[in-house]
C-alpha cells in the first residue's frame, strides 16, 4: 500500500537558515540519518513572543539518486523539534537580525 498526498509548499517568507546542528541534535544525536534541515521564517508578525516565527522547515537526507526532501509545516515543526527548541530557534534569529 502506498500513500500519496499533495506536497505542503513553502508560504512566502522573510528568511531562511540552516539549522541542521539544532534539527541533529533533537532528533539524531548520532546524526546516524546525515540529515540536514533548512528553517523558514516570517520577521514581520508579533504573537510569538518575538518579531520572528518559524513558518516551516524543510529536511533533507538520502546520498546520490537517493536525495529527497520533505517540507513540514509549523505545527508539524513544534511536534518534530519540540516547542522550547522552536521559540530558541526564534529568538536566536531575532538576536542575529537586531545586531544587523
């Protein structure tokens, strides 16, 4: 049996970064998978605790002919990561866009 559904795209967004080093570590310490994770943000909305939310992230794994990539919205992001690793996230962006 297999499943198939419609592909959750990207929403329009502010800004993106690699935050493989924070995803690994919440999810494979071992980093044993050797996957990387991308995380899209919104730096204009308030209602977060911060100007800056998490929208989505995107994980990345496989080798060669084997890549794939799966995106995951912010609901699906605070279950994956955990909602104190989402706000950490958030902030560290927030810190990284004052002292621009």
């Amino acid at each position: 049996m297999s499943f198939q559904f419609a592909p959750y795209r990207i929403p329009p967004h502010s800004g993106s970064e690699d935050i493989s080093d924070v995803y690994t570590e919440e999810t494979d310490p071992e980093n044993e998978r050797g996957e990387c994770c991308e995380a899209f943000f919104d730096d204009e909305v308030s209602g977060y605790g911060c100007h800056c939310a998490l929208i989505a992230i995107r994980v990345t794994g496989g080798l060669g002919d084997d890549l794939w990539s799966v995106n995951l919205p912010r609901d699906m992001a605070m279950k994956l990561l955990n909602p104190m690793t989402v706000t950490r996230l958030e902030r560290r962006r927030a810190d990284r866009l004052d002292d621009e």
